[in-house]
C-alpha cells in the first residue's frame, strides 16, 4: 500500500469512526419513535450525507460536486444493502439485540465501502478536479484546496 492510499485509509477510518457514531446516536433517536427498520434506513440517510462531507474535505481533499453527492449513494449502495441485510439477519433469525445489530453488520461493509468511496471521490487525475470540473460543480471547495 503506498502512502496517499494508507493516509486516506486511515483518514477514513477516522471518518468512519466519526460517521459510526452519527449513525447510531441518530438509530437510536429514531429507534424511540419508529421501527428499528426505519430508524436504521433514517439514521443510514443522515450518516451518508456526513460521511459524504467528511471524506471529500478531509479524507481525499477534493471538492464535493453535487455529482459526487448524486452518486456517492450508488457507491455506498453494497454497504447499505450490507448492513441492512445484516441488521435484519441479526435481529430476526440470530437475536442479536436490535441496539447492538447495526454496529456488528457495518464491520464487514468497511473496506467495501473505502474502496468504492476512493474510487468516486478521488478517482480521478488532481488536474481533472479544477474549477472546470463540469456539471455538478458548486458546492465550496474545502479549505487549503485550490479552486
């Protein structure tokens, strides 16, 4: 592993630790007045817009587009069917607590979910990522990053 990969592996496991704790404090907001279904799917919303954020300021330094943010669901699209398999196969026929099942599902979605992030989020050549990053560009560009 060379060192930009290892620095955003770790700078996203940061981000992930950071998005773990968004998503459960909100699953168990949530779980207080809905399903554990809907509030996991509730809580999974608000962590990925975090996690969007996070990962495209700090993580691989680059600016979020609302292209990015359009298909960063997509990416994440195997870790959410992931956990919420996980959730449901944990709960229902394992009967792992409801409050503990979504953190065990999210472990293995964890490199899935790095790769599939870098690849969107930094996939591309740093000179391909200017101001004339075609459509989807206007959202800020992240502090000590040229625009």
């Amino acid at each position: 592993m060379d060192r930009t990969t290892l620095r955003h592996a770790l700078r996203f496991f940061v981000v992930g630790v950071i998005n773990t704790g968004v998503y459960y404090g909100t699953y168990l907001l949530l779980s207080l007045v809905a399903h554990y279904l809907v509030a996991h799917l509730g809580a999974i919303l608000v962590a990925m817009v975090g996690s969007f954020l996070l990962n495209c300021y700090w993580t691989f330094r680059t600016r979020p587009t609302w292209r990015k943010l359009a298909l960063f669901p997509l990416t994440n699209a195997t870790n959410y069917v992931m956990t919420t398999a996980g959730v449901v196969v944990l709960v229902e026929w394992l009967g792992v607590d409801e409050r503990l099942a979504p953190l065990v599902a999210a472990v293995a979605a964890i490199p899935v979910t790095f790769l599939l992030s870098r690849r969107l989020l930094a996939g591309r050549p740093a000179a391909a990522t200017g101001p004339a990053a075609g459509p989807g560009a206007g959202l800020p560009a992240p502090r000590g990053v040229p625009r």
